[in-house]
C-alpha cells in the first residue's frame, strides 16, 4: 500500500519548525500566490504531503508563519510591553514616568527591528501583509501591531493630557514607531550611505539616542 501512496508525511516537531522557516523565506520573496506547495517542500527539504498533513495546506503554513511572528515578537517585548501596560492602569502615572518609559519603549523597538538579526527573515513577510493585506494581516495586526501601536499611544495621552482614542495621538505614535521601522525598510540605503556594515553595537545606540532626542523635541514643542 506504502508504494501506491508514496512515503507518508514527516512527523516530527522538526519538520513542523522547517516548514515554517522556509515558509517566512519563501513567502516574504515570492507572495503567497507567487510561492507553490512543491517550492516550499523542496526548499525545506520534506516530502510534499508534509505541508497538507501539518497545516491542512498551503493557507495553513501561511498563517502559521504569521503566528510564529507573532509569538517571538511577543516574547522580544514582553519585559517592556508588560511594565508599560501596568504602568498605564496607573491613574497617577506622571508624564516624566510617562516619558521615562517612552524611552523605554522605543530603545526596545529599534533593538528588536534594527539589531535583531532573527528579524532578517521576517520583514519581507510582514511589508508584504502590510502592503497588501491577506490571509496573515489579522493575525499580525492583532496579534502584534495593535499591542505595540496601544502602549505608545497610551504613554503619548499620558504626556499630552489627551485621550488615547484621539487621532493625533494614534498618528503621533504611528511616527514616532516610522522613525524606527525606516532603519529596518530602508536598511541596505542606510548602510550604503553611512557606510557601515551593519546597525549593531555603538551603531545601534547612536539610532537609539537619536530617536531620543526627536521624542524629546515632540514633548518639549507641546508642553
């Protein structure tokens, strides 16, 4: 029967994780549509009935990709996300705690978007649901965008006494994090300009202390 069937589907954890590797790799150059069934298996290295068998299809390994996304962002910004959230359910939070924890905030974003190697092989993936939402923009937006826009939105209504449903706030906070994602879209241009090699280190403060500085001049301009 096996050689009327073929051989069946890899098991293992380990193939589960292969697939999802080659499927961030695969999906952010080609698109979902672009990027077949049989491509992703052969770059991973299995046997096709290991895509249908672990995620139910080609949709399936799609979202799981977004899902692992999702689960190491929340384990990059946890520490950070989780003081700035319990700081904001703080009625008598100052806004030079406020701003203390902006810092904070944006000190971990460029860490994680700019410095963060693992990272590499996410972006494709991520600018493609951005600019064209699909199948993963739910699961990335709720899962990992709304949670990180929310807490530097809340700690801005801190600083400006205003709410946090306020449009300004929300595009205040949505620049403030475009000062750090153009480190990450813009990367190979940035590098080639300042020549450098990469954002680490010294580097990745120097991006760090910058971002400060704007964040400062935005507080100081509305005081």
């Amino acid at each position: 029967m096996r050689s009327v069937m073929g051989p069946l589907p890899e098991r293992g954890e380990a193939t589960r994780q292969r697939l999802i590797e080659v499927a961030l790799e695969v999906f952010g150059e080609f698109g979902f549509n672009g990027a077949s069934t049989r491509m992703l298996a052969d770059q991973a290295g299995v046997n096709l009935a290991a895509i249908p068998y672990h995620f139910q299809g080609k949709e399936g390994l799609y979202r799981a990709a977004a899902e692992h996304i999702v689960d190491r962002m929340k384990e990059f910004t946890a520490p950070t996300l989780g003081e700035i959230e319990q700081s904001l359910r703080n009625p008598q939070l100052s806004r030079s705690d406020a701003l203390h924890l902006l810092h904070r905030y944006t000190d971990m974003m460029a860490a994680i978007l700019v410095g963060s190697k693992e990272v590499d092989s996410h972006c494709a993936f991520v600018m493609r649901e951005h600019l064209q939402p699909g199948a993963a923009f739910d699961i990335l937006y709720k899962g990992m965008m709304r949670r990180i826009l929310d807490a530097c939105a809340g700690l801005l209504a801190v600083i400006f006494r205003q709410p946090q449903s306020d449009p300004i706030i929300n595009l205040r906070a949505s620049a403030i994090f475009g000062q750090i994602l153009i480190f990450r879209t813009s990367r190979n241009v940035m590098l080639r300009r300042l020549g450098w090699k990469d954002f680490s280190g010294d580097r990745l403060a120097l991006i760090q202390s910058i971002i400060w500085d704007h964040v400062d001049h935005i507080v100081a301009a509305k005081a």
